[in-house]
C-alpha cells in the first residue's frame, strides 16, 4: 500500500491520517513517501520517527537538498542515503532518441527530424538534467514549422532558442555553497589561479554575495599566506574596499586580481598555527598573571611592589633590541611562532 505526501502543502494532520490508514492495512506492508522531505521541520520530521522504528510504515523521503542539512539525525539514522546522480550524456540521448521515436508518450507524431549537432548541443546544455533536456526538446519540436512533407526540420538554432538560460545549482545556504567556497579556497591554497578564477566566477555567476567571498579572501591571507607575504593581506582587503567603491561587474575584477595574487604568493600557515597554539594556550592555562616586569606602576605602592622594576627598555640598547621573555613564567619554554623557509619568512 502506498501513500503519497508532499511536504510543501501537507502538514501534522495529514501525516497522522497517514499513519492511521496505514494501520487499517492489516498483513499488508505500507510505504509512507514523502516528497521534498526537507520541507518538513524538525516536529514533523520527528512525528515519523516511532512509526519508522516500530515498522508501521516503510519511510522514502525524496529531497533534492543535502539530507545532512535538512533532515534530523535520528530520521537519517533509520534510513540509508540513496545518492541520485546527474545523468550521463549517453543517458540524455538515449532518453532524447526514445522521445523522437515514440509516437504515443513522445514526439513522432510531429514529425520532427533533428540534427545531430542540434541534438549534441541540447545534451551538453542540459548538464545531466533530462527534464532539461526533453523540455528543449519539446518546444524546439512544437516552435519549428513543418515543410510541405510534414517533417519539422530543428536545427541549433531552434534548440538554442527553446533553451532558456538555465540557473547555475547553488544554494547560499546549503552544500553547494560549502561545495564552492571549498573549492576556491582550496584551489587558491594549491597555488592553482586558474581553478581559483573558475570558482570565483561560478559563485558569482550564481549570485553569491561578492563581499562574503571578500571576506573569505581576506581570511585566507592570513590564514594560508601569512607573512610569508604580508602585502598578500593588503591586496585582498583593498580588493573589498574597491568592489564596495564600485559594485558589479567591475569589482569583479578586484576579486579575480586578490584571487590570482592570493593563489601565486608563497604560503605559509606558520602565523595561524602560532596563533591557534597561543589561543590553546590561553585555554588551558586560564589567566596566568602578568609578569612584574612588565606591570605598569602608575602609583607610589605599585612601584613599591616592584610592579615594572625589572623591566629593561629597548631603547637603551644597540639596535634598540635586549633578549628578555615577554611570556608568564609558566610559559617561558613556548615558541609559537615557528617560521617557515619561504617567501619573507
């Protein structure tokens, strides 16, 4: 016995009416599909839950969003993760050739006979996606006029004009926003400017806030270029300011010029790992008091306490430089800062 919800319009009420005709199915099993499971929120999506798990019904929720993010633990732990993947263009023609062969379900009614570089073209258009493709194809067939045979001759023109622009995937909030911002970062840390201006030309083509993946560039030179090039940081904040002065689309180009210096600058983690080892060191150690040495002593008692008395000032020293430590005695031993051998390091 199937039931069928779609959770865009069904709500509380609709999924126990599901479970209660479920019951009324003695002996027989019943699957509980639910459609766009990710517009459910977490109390719908836990209303399930003891009926998955006792077996009154067998739960399939399709969503074409990231399952991690938009469906609650303990639903996904009862149910494996089926992956539907883009088709191959192989797939795409083989479902296009059927559609211009079958006269009942499909298109050879009209007539149509479609070039081959028409129908190679469709295919790379629709980017895995057959609904895309059969789309196309049904208006490019249907907008073309027939000829005195009656056969309808589409071309690529016809085909590029039945195709609107299709979106690039993203969503600002989901996987394929961590997909891409992933990726650009990484290809910048690999020193690849080619994939990192691929990336950043895919993020912005689908409408992803220029100024966060400013911020994410100025994060990454410190993060991963450091002082190993310390202009690295200045050329991707002066990157943001320039694209706040400007806009789009020519601060994209400020972008794509912090993304090529970032990406071909030397690397090194060196300052983010000194600094994170600094911060556990704070952690774990608490509020370790301040040496006397370098207390301040604006008053009388201060100074009586030694507060500043053995603190000795560059200044008076050749190259205005004397070794001393600057750490709390419990941290004498510590080095955080490590340098690499590259670039101004």
């Amino acid at each position: 016995h199937l039931i069928n919800l779609s959770a865009v319009t069904a709500g509380v009420k609709d999924v126990r009416a599901a479970i209660d005709e479920a019951r009324q199915q003695p002996g027989k099993p019943t699957i509980l599909l639910v459609d766009e499971i990710h517009r459910f929120n977490k109390a719908q999506q836990d209303l399930l839950l003891p009926y998955v798990e006792n077996g009154t019904v067998t739960f399939i929720g399709a969503t074409t969003e990231n399952p991690s993010f938009e469906v609650i633990p303990p639903l996904l732990s009862r149910a494996p993760v089926v992956v539907l993947e883009s088709l191959s263009e192989s797939d795409l023609e083989l479902i296009l050739r059927r559609a211009l062969a079958d006269k009942e379900r499909g298109l050879a009614g009209l007539g149509p006979k479609v070039d081959n570089e028409a129908l190679s073209y469709l295919i790379r258009a629709a980017k895995g996606d057959a609904r895309l493709a059969l789309s196309g194809l049904e208006v490019a067939v249907q907008t073309t006029a027939a000829d005195a045979s009656g056969c309808r001759q589409v071309d690529l023109q016809a085909i590029a004009d039945a195709i609107l622009k299709k979106s690039l995937i993203y969503d600002k909030d989901g996987e394929e926003h961590y997909n891409l911002i992933s990726a650009l970062h990484k290809s910048l840390r690999g020193s690849d400017p080619d994939g990192a201006l691929y990336w950043l030309a895919r993020m912005l083509g689908a409408g992803e806030d220029p100024l966060y993946i400013a911020r994410r560039m100025v994060r990454f030179a410190s993060e991963d270029v450091g002082l190993a090039d310390p202009r690295a940081l200045m050329v991707a904040v002066a990157a943001q300011q320039a694209f706040h002065l400007v806009g789009r689309p020519e601060g994209d180009l400020a972008l794509a010029e912090a993304a090529i210096y970032l990406a071909t600058a030397p690397k090194s983690s060196a300052l983010y790992e000194a600094y994170s080892e600094a911060r556990q060191q704070v952690q774990e150690r608490g509020s370790l008091p301040v040496p006397l040495e370098l207390r301040n002593a604006p008053t009388g008692l201060m100074r009586e306490l030694g507060y500043g008395r053995d603190y000795l000032y560059p200044h008076d020293f050749p190259e205005a430089h004397v070794p001393m430590s600057y750490l709390p005695e419990d941290l004498q031993h510590m080095q955080f800062y490590q340098p690499k051998s590259r670039g101004y390091e």
